[in-house]
C-alpha cells in the first residue's frame, strides 16, 4: 500500500512542475524589463547579470525538483514493464533530467539578453 501512496502523491509532480515552469516564465518575464518573449530564450530569465535572477531562479530550482521527480515516477511505473531497450531509454531520460536541473543551478548563465552572434542575410531585389 505505502508504494501506491508514493505512486499517487508523485503524480502530481508532473503538474505541479508544469504549473511551476509557467510561473517562472511568466513571473520572471515580469521582472525583466524589456524582456522580449517571442525572441529571447527563457533561460535568460534565470542568467546572472538578469534583474528577473532571484526570482525566476528560485522558482526553475523548484520546477526543477518536481520535475525530477516525475522523472523518479516514470521510472518506478516502468519498473518490470515493457522492453529493455524502453526501460534503457527511460531510466536515461531520467538521469539527463537530474544531470540538467543540478547543472543548472550550479552554473546558471552568465549572460542575458540577446545573442551576439546575429547571421544577418540582405537579399537586393533589383
């Protein structure tokens, strides 16, 4: 019984970690001056130098846990099911997810807005 109430109370990491992701990007959008959603990355929300940092940041650090455990919900759901090589692919997936959300809230961005590197083509039309 213990492993079905672990089951249930981890289905809501899904969702709590999308609702979460949201937040970020709409709250840290918020506290960007000047922050241009349909051209910048969302991770610039959570760069050092962004005035979104502290907020956006605390909130992809939560949204980052509930979405590894999502992950640890999968994998425990898969457990024994399917073929190996599915199981393979899960259980990796899982472990690029921690993999991400650690290395992320270690070495955040250090450069916000947008990309220096432009490729700019001018097409003369005579």
């Amino acid at each position: 019984m213990k492993r079905k109430k672990l089951i249930n109370w981890l289905c809501l990491s899904g969702t709590v970690s999308l609702m979460l992701y949201i937040l970020h990007a709409v709250v840290g959008a918020m506290h960007y001056p000047g922050y241009e959603w349909m051209s910048q990355a969302v991770s610039d929300l959570t760069a050092k130098n962004a005035p979104s940092f502290m907020v956006a940041n605390g909130l992809a650090s939560v949204y980052g846990l509930f979405a590894c455990l999502s992950c640890i919900l999968v994998c425990i759901i898969i457990e024994g099911k399917g073929n190996k090589v599915l199981r393979l692919g899960i259980y990796t997936f899982a472990v690029m997810n921690w993999v991400s959300g650690i290395g992320y809230a270690l070495f955040p961005l250090s450069d916000s807005g947008y990309s220096h590197f432009h490729l700019s083509i001018t097409i003369k039309l005579h």
